[in-house]
C-alpha cells in the first residue's frame, strides 16, 4: 500500500473516535481514504469535513478536550494555515497526533520545511522513512503522547509523493493485539461536572497557564514534558518491539551499521533509506562510515549524540529544510548538543532534497566521502555544501 493509505489504516487500527481534515496535496488521499471508511461505517467514530486546515485543528482540539483520541493530516501550506490553533493544542498538552506529509513551501514537492516551520508550537516532532514507519509510528504516537507522563502532541512527518504516493509491503497488525497493547485514551476532559468547584479550577488553570503566579510557569512544565518525553518514547519502542516484532531504533534515533564506523551521516525521512545504499557501498570500498537515522526531532536526542560523539571523528549532517540566513535545523541542535564537549568531531553541514530535488546515492556517497575527508583537520568554519 502507498504511505498514506497506511497512514488511514493506522487510525482505523488506533480506535481513533474523531478525526477531521482538509485535502491538500500530497495528503489528500489520507482524507478520502478516512471520508471511505467512515461513509462505510468500518468502525464507530467521526469524520469532520471542514473548509479549511485551521478548523480541522480546532476540531480535533475541541474533541481532544473531552478526552476523545483524535487525528488530523495535512501538508505544507495547510500546516501554515494550522499554526495558530496548533500554539494553543500544544500549550493545553492535548494528545492529538497528526500526520504531516512533507511539502515545502516554496513549491509543490517535498523538502521539511512545512514542519519545520512548528519547532516553536509545543509539540514532538517525528520523521520516518517509509510506509511501514509510517503506520507503526502513528500507533506509538498514541501511545506516547497520551501516557499521562507526556500529554503532547505529535506530529508525523513524511515525505509527500516518495512515501505518500509510493506503494509497497506493509504488514498490518491484529486488531486485537493493537487493542491489547494501545489501551483507550484516559479523558483528562475540560468539561465541568456537577457540583465542580469553577473558582478552584479556574485558580489552577491560570496557574499553569502562567496567568497567575510564575508568569514563566506554562513554558518551563511545557519543556520539561517534552524532554521528559524521551524515556516514554524509548519505553514504548521498546514495548512495541515485544509485541509486534519491528523496531526503530531506540525510537529517537536508529543506527545503521555503525558497529565500525568513524563517521557517520546524519539523515532523517527517506533520505535516510537511500543512505542505507550509500553506506553498503562505501564499506564495501572499505571506507568506514555509517548512518544515524534521526527519528525524534523533538524532543531531541541530546544523549545519544553525545555519546556517539565521543566515539567518531566526524558527523556529516543532511537538512531537507533551512532557516534562511541562518542554516539547517538539524546542523544547529547537534552542534549545540556538542558545544561544551572538548573533543568533539567535526560536523558539516548538508542541505539536500530541499523544493523535492532528487537525493541519489551516489550524491550521499560523496557526503560519506567528504565527511572522512573532514577527520582531523581544522574547520575555521562551519563547511556548508548544497547537494
């Protein structure tokens, strides 16, 4: 099945009880595989059609209020249009897990721009790499973003048109397993029952919301949540490998052949699959370098780089987004996440794929080959190359 289809099937198997979007390309077919499945009643819940991707929002909002288990889609421009109402999903930590299918927006194809662009809203952001992520991750999504530790959206992201559009094998897990292993979503409802104190409420609301006492209080329990989030993710790939046989990683970050390598690129979403066949070839030439798939974005793998930056030369990082004037997103959390080691490695930067170019493997081996070529010497600036 194509990547967004497996994306529709992930609700279905989730129990999601309201889900609502807007079709924009490439994630229209999510929305006319959801408006399908709802028009023939393949399981109990609701499917909002709206005029817009900022309503779409704020009805998965709405229902996540009332402890509804929610899902939305969307891509580029869309996603743009939802960053209003996505400040406020993320700052009442409601659990609601969108997939965003990649689509800059300096154009019609995929570069990660478009999520990118929502580092600041407040929720975690996932890449996968092909359908068969796309599926398992949506499922651990749930299960992470509503286990009372976390609370936090998240969003999905991958590439439109290679993944969205682009068939291939999928295994679909039991319904009953799923079931077993995703629990239904316990209701922390914003609706006020009989009898319910409002002046008491409303006291601890605007607490945490900062209204009243620390007016810093909502961002730092907000961050704190996020960082937080990392032990719950690892646990949950951890329980999702038990219970399904497939595993990603620690579910932050995936390595590929990196048992002998002294550098390592950095890639997330497909390009990280066309890395795999980059880095085939290179240590087949005897050349030791080995890919480290990014899967969690945020919260940022803060621990596992820095442990893998004692242990290499050199990292080779790819961005398939830029801030301009500024540089890739992935480039500046790692150099930061480094900062205050003595020893780090060299790190140079990538941008790649950006407005849907194609990234070949012969493009990634001579990222391999520049990285070696970078171990040991002195960089008076940070190397920046467009691929």
């Amino acid at each position: 099945m194509v990547g967004n289809k497996a994306a529709a099937i992930a609700v279905k198997l989730a129990r999601v009880q309201v889900a609502s979007a807007y079709p924009i390309t490439p994630q229209t077919t999510i929305t006319q595989y959801l408006s399908e499945m709802y028009a023939n009643g393949e399981w109990d819940f609701d499917f909002v059609n709206v005029e817009g991707e900022l309503t779409a929002q704020l009805i998965v909002q709405g229902a996540s209020r009332t402890g509804a288990r929610t899902f939305t889609c969307t891509s580029g421009p869309g996603l743009l249009y939802m960053h209003h109402p996505m400040q406020e999903t993320g700052t009442w930590r409601l659990p609601v897990v969108m997939a965003v299918v990649h689509r800059g927006y300096k154009g019609m194809q995929p570069d990660h721009s478009d999520l990118m662009s929502q580092q600041w809203t407040g929720w975690n952001h996932w890449y996968v790499e092909h359908a068969q992520e796309v599926l398992d991750t949506i499922l651990m999504a749930y299960k992470v973003a509503e286990d009372p530790r976390v609370r936090i959206p998240t969003a999905v992201g991958y590439d439109g048109y290679v993944i969205s559009y682009t068939a291939e094998p999928v295994e679909i897990p039991d319904q009953a397993i799923v079931d077993e292993w995703l629990p239904k979503n316990v209701a922390m409802p914003s609706i006020m029952p009989d009898g319910f104190n409002m002046t008491k409420f409303m006291g601890e609301v605007m607490t945490t919301m900062g209204m009243i006492g620390d007016p810093q209080n909502a961002w730092k329990t907000h961050h704190n949540a996020i960082l937080g989030a990392e032990a719950v993710i690892k646990e949950t790939m951890d329980s999702f490998e038990k219970t399904f046989g497939r595993r990603y990683g620690n579910g932050m970050i995936e390595e590929y052949m990196m048992e002998d390598a002294e550098v390592a690129i950095v890639a997330m979403g497909s390009i990280a699959g066309s890395a795999k066949a980059a880095i085939d070839k290179l240590q087949a030439n005897g050349k030791p370098v080995g890919l480290i798939k990014l899967k969690s974005f945020l919260p940022f793998p803060v621990i596992d780089f820095k442990n893998w930056a004692k242990k290499l030369k050199a990292f080779g990082v790819i961005d398939r987004s830029i801030c301009p004037g500024k540089g890739g997103p992935v480039y500046e959390k790692l150099r930061t996440t480094m900062y205050e080691m003595d020893d780090r490695p060299n790190t140079l930067q990538f941008h790649a794929g950006l407005g849907g170019k194609e990234v070949r493997v012969n493009d990634l081996i001579q990222i391999g080959e520049k990285t070696l070529e970078a171990v040991g010497k002195k960089l008076t600036d940070s190397l920046v190359e467009w691929v």
